[in-house]
C-alpha cells in the first residue's frame, strides 16, 4: 500500500483538531466496581467533532506511581470494564470510541456498516474519528498523575499501534490481532465478519474500489509503524495462515524498536497466561494466570 | 484463605429447582403465544450475493415487544429449498450474527437479536455491563425474563417461513449463546431437533461467580460486595433463570464444548450440565482452552454435529 503523500498533514490536521479542543474530562467515581485495592470510575472526553466519549479508568489504591495499560476498544458495540487482574496491576483505561454503547450519544453505529461508514473518502471514514477518540484516551492516560511514564502499554488491534504511533510515550504494545493490516489482501481470503463489510461494499460499489483503497492508506499500520519505537508484542497465527509470520512479515521490518513474536497455541488459556506474562515483564508487574488454581472462598 | 480447585468434572451444583419453575415458564410462554407473531422481513441486497439473500426481520415477543434479527437463506436459484433451519443466538457482549456463512452451508438461518441488542433496544436497554444483574432480586422482572422469550420466539419465526422444513430446526451458539441454545430447547422442546451450546453462561451462576472475577460474571460479584444482604433473593431468582434447571426439559441431541481453562464461564458448571441434560450429549472438554472453548478445532465438531442432524445442502458456488 502507497503512502499518501499528504500523509503527515492529514494526521497532523487531526492532531491539530484534538489540540485545538477542550478534553473536558469528567471522572465519577463507581462504587459498584471500586475494591479495597482499586478505585473505578467513569470517565467522559470530549474528542475531534466536539463527540463526548467515555471511557472506564481504574486506578490500583495506594502509592504510586503505576504502570498503565490502555485499551484500544474492539470491534462492536460493547468493551467490558478492566478486568480484575488488571485493575491491581496498572492504571487501566478502556475507551469507547464514538459510536459505542457510553458513547452512542448522537451517534450511534451500526454493526455489521460501521467499518464502511463513509469509508469513500478519508476525511469522511469514520476511523478518522474513532483514531482521534483512542488518541484522546491516550493522552488522558499518559498525563495521569498517577501513573509511571516509563511503564505505559497499549494493548489491542492495529488501531492501538497506530495511536501509539501517534502519540510518544507507550512502552509496549500488544498487538493482539491486526485489523487494517493488509486488509484489501485479507478480504479475499475471509467471508468472515466484520472484514466481509469490506467484500459486501466494494461487490454492490465496485467503482470505489480506488477510492477506498486510498481511504485505507492512511491508516495502513505499516505506514504508522516506523513511529513506534517502543516494544512491540506481535500475536501470530500458524505460519501460511492470515496473520501467520509469512503475512505478519511487512508490519514486523517496518517496527521501528523490538518486537517480541508470540506464535498463538490456539489454546485460550495458554495464550492468555503466555500473552500476559510477556506484558507484565515489560511493565515491570507479576504475571496473573487468568484461571485460579484454587477455588476463592473469599471472593467477595 | 483458599482450598485446592478440584477437578471440574467433580463438581457439585448449589443450584436448586424450584417447585414451580415449569409453571412459571409455562405461562410466559402462553403469554407470548398469545401475541400475534407479526413476522416481517426487509431485504438487506447490501449483505447479499449470488449465493445467499439476506433480510433484516421483526417480530412480536413477550410484553409486545419488536425483536430484531438477521435472516440469511441460500439464494433459491442456486439451491432449491427446503432448507433447515439454524437459529444463532448471540453472546453478552456480541453482536448478534448476521449468519451468512451458515446459510452458504445450506441453512436458512436467523441471527436473533434479543430485547436490549442493538436494533432491538428501544424500550428496554439495561446496557453492557448491566443486564446480568437486572432486576436480580426480583424473578418476575428479572433481565432474563424477555431475553429467554425472545430467542424461543425464533422458532416460531422460521416455522412461518415456507422455505423452511420444520421438521429440522437447530439451535446454535457460544457463551450466552450457548445458555440460549440450552433455553430454546427446553422451551421449544416440541420442534427443535437439536443444538450445539459452547462454553454455556448462566449455567449455575452462583457458583461461576464465586469462581472468577471475570466478566460477565464479575457484575454479580460487584452487585453482592455492595449488597451482601440480598444473595439469597438472588439466588432465589436465579433458580428460575438457570440452565441447569432447563436442561432436564432438553429432549434433542446436544452438543456441549468445554473450555478447561474458562476463567469466564467456568468448566465445573458445563460439567454440572452434562449431569441434568434430558437427551443425548455429546461432549468435547479441551485442556488449557478457555472461553474460546476449543474453538479452534471444536468448529469442526459444531458443523459435523449440526450437519449430522439437520442434513444440509451447501450452496453451489457461482
């Protein structure tokens, strides 16, 4: 994929918007997920538009300062709150980009539509706005005064990797399964969605094939890796499988600092325990395996 | 203070069946059937091919509320019907499947929307996290109350369907999906003739909470650290609620997947399931799997086992 030439001035106009934009953060705090070992709380931003988005934020009770961990948010309508573990380990936050269920105030999306919506042009795709949201909650969480700035991760798809492209200061990302990458090539080896968003628009508007290809190069996350020069965690499938190491290859020479590769087992728990063991080394914390070795009498 | 984690297979339920949990669910049912169905479908070209039509669809389910959901068909010049049906029921936090790879598979198959799924939302939405726990002192109101009622009322979506042959209804999905599989059998025993539930929710939830910290669950642990004195009404509640209580009914074929290592829905409830199922089960436990269940080899065994009961053509392709 050909990098724009207007590359650099059309993140730098994005950038330019969210600067140019009160974030407004409003905290309140949730007793309901608050522990004697974390506070919770709600968090509303204002991002490019104005949008009000919202995200969860955790902070671990005691002194700090903490590592942290953001969240990029998934595919779909809903992100789940930081999870237990993590809550005592990092300060955590979890954006809901515009669109999502916290953040569907006026907008709301649609899934399966969101991935096209207005995908025709690059000022008009909507990623250019959920980008602007993801850097809005990175910002938040890299000046929280509770957090340590040495010890800042990111952790979700390639729309994490290219915030924290974006915006200097993540020590690590997770690059749990890419998204965008080499998503015209994925399109044809997938019926699945939500890449099939993809097929289904370009079979009933073949004419904007050029059109969103262009679209996309903006957010091509080979294009935004060189920036990153922190620790890359790089999740692979089987190799001559999508996001196999073979297909993994492009995004892993355009890295610009390590990268650690995880070949994926397949099995949940394995990866998971694997996957959070390499981050909490990063970040300086002890591993959590998710399933208890023993059941917990005092769970509450 | 901690004790050793038996083995998931030794597991013994707190879960406890009401007296009158056949009677309370019977009469939900007689109230929704009451409802005229108003089935109604839009053709989504969109999401078609050459190989498959889809429609978006309505329909009328308990408290005459209007239930959103994907309908996907094999497209009827490249294969005749009739088709099975496949009804896909969707996880907590999924979106509902807009089932076109099934109905590549040969299946006229709905991607169901329950009330509070997006499209289905506009006069009840208790929100992500926030549905578990509902109403959750109060079995009349409870969350799950309309949500069970409005997958069992799929079925009667594809039984007015003429592509369709009624005599081969299955039921499919994971997680929630898979407690959905569990209650749509139960409740629509009479005509579904079998399911594939993976690493099932709502399936002994008192005893999932106490065994993880991992949502959804977790939101019933947030809910008792704050109010403590309400578990019993709790877990009076959800003895109506709970699939263990449903699967005695289950007179089809089942297939259950097990994730060893679920911290979100943990093994030892699916193992209590295996106890209680009514009809025959077919199992797969996969070690150090989590909530994916196995998924990686276990889609396989979900297709097969569907396959081998609701006798699908695939679509030829074009």
């Amino acid at each position: 994929m050909t990098r724009p030439a207007d590359f650099d001035a059309y993140w730098e106009a994005i950038d330019a918007e969210l600067a140019a934009i009160d974030p407004a953060p409003a905290l309140t705090e949730t007793p309901l997920r608050s522990t004697e070992r974390s506070t919770s709380y709600d968090l509303k931003l204002t991002s490019i538009g104005p949008y009000r988005i919202f995200a969860f934020l955790s902070v671990p009770n005691g002194e700090g300062p903490f590592p942290a961990l953001l969240h990029s948010p998934r595919y779909g309508s809903v992100n789940n709150p930081p999870h237990w573990d993590d809550r005592q380990r990092y300060v955590v936050l979890t954006v809901m980009h515009r669109g999502q269920r916290l953040a569907d105030t006026p907008f709301a999306a649609d899934y399966p539509g969101l991935l096209t919506l207005g995908i025709e042009s690059p000022d008009t795709w909507i990623y250019r706005g959920i980008l602007a949201d993801i850097m809005r909650g990175a910002e938040f969480l890299l000046s929280h005064p509770s957090v340590d700035p040495a010890r800042v991760a990111i952790a979700g798809d390639d729309l994490g990797l290219i915030a924290a492209a974006r915006r200097p200061g993540f020590a690590t990302v997770n690059l749990t399964a890419p998204f965008l990458y080499r998503i015209l090539e994925a399109r044809l080896r997938t019926d699945a969605y939500p890449i099939e968003e993809l097929n289904d628009y370009l079979a009933m508007y073949p004419d904007a094939a050029d059109a969103v290809a262009n679209t996309l190069s903006y957010f091509d996350p080979v294009a935004h890796a060189p920036s990153f020069q922190g620790t890359a965690i790089l999740s692979e499938q089987d190799p001559g499988a999508l996001n196999g190491p073979e297909w993994l290859e492009p995004l892993r020479s355009a890295l610009g600092g390590p990268v650690i590769p995880y070949r994926l087992s397949h099995e949940g728990g394995t990866d998971h325990d694997a996957l959070d063991a390499v981050l909490a080394k990063q970040l300086r914390v002890s591993p959590l395996p998710r399933l208890w070795p023993a059941a917990m009498k005092t769970i509450r | 203070m901690t004790t050793v984690r038996p083995p998931a297979n030794q597991h013994r339920t707190s879960v406890r069946k009401p007296d009158d949990f056949e009677r309370f669910w019977a009469d939900l049912m007689a109230e929704a059937n009451a409802l005229p169905l108003d089935p109604a479908m839009t053709p989504v070209p969109l999401r078609s091919n050459d190989q498959v039509e889809t429609f978006e669809i309505h329909y009328t389910s308990l408290d005459g509320l209007r239930i959103a959901g994907w309908y996907c068909r094999p497209r009827e010049s490249a294969l005749a019907p009739p088709y099975p049906a496949l009804i896909v029921v969707p996880g907590y936090i999924s979106e509902p499947t807009l089932p076109k790879q099934w109905a590549k598979a040969g299946y006229a198959a709905v991607g169901v929307a329950p009330r509070g799924k997006l499209r289905s939302n506009s006069r009840f939405d208790p929100g992500y996290p926030g549905l578990l726990i509902e109403n959750i002192i109060d079995k009349n109101t409870y969350g799950y109350r309309g949500f069970y009622i409005d997958a069992a009322r799929a079925v009667d979506f594809v039984r007015s369907r003429p592509e369709i042959d009624h005599s081969r209804i299955g039921v499919q999905g994971g997680s929630q999906g898979g407690a959905l599989t569990l209650t749509t059998a139960a409740l629509r025993r009479d005509v579904i003739t079998c399911g594939a539930a993976g690493a099932p929710y709502l399936t002994g939830y008192m005893d999932a909470a106490a065994l993880t910290r991992s949502y959804p669950y977790e939101e019933m642990n947030e809910y008792l650290r704050r109010y403590p004195e309400r578990e019993e009404q709790m877990r009076a509640t959800l003895d109506y609620y709970d699939c263990l209580n449903f699967a005695p009914m289950i007179s089809c074929p089942m297939l259950i997947s097990i994730g060893l290592g679920d911290d979100v829905c943990p093994p030892e409830t699916a193992f209590d399931l295996l106890e209680v199922l009514g009809g025959p089960v077919d199992y797969n436990a996969w070690p150090r799997c989590a909530h994916d269940a196995g998924a990686f080899w276990e889609g396989a065994s979900i297709s097969g086992f569907l396959a081998r009961h609701l006798h699908p053509i695939p679509v030829p392709s074009t």
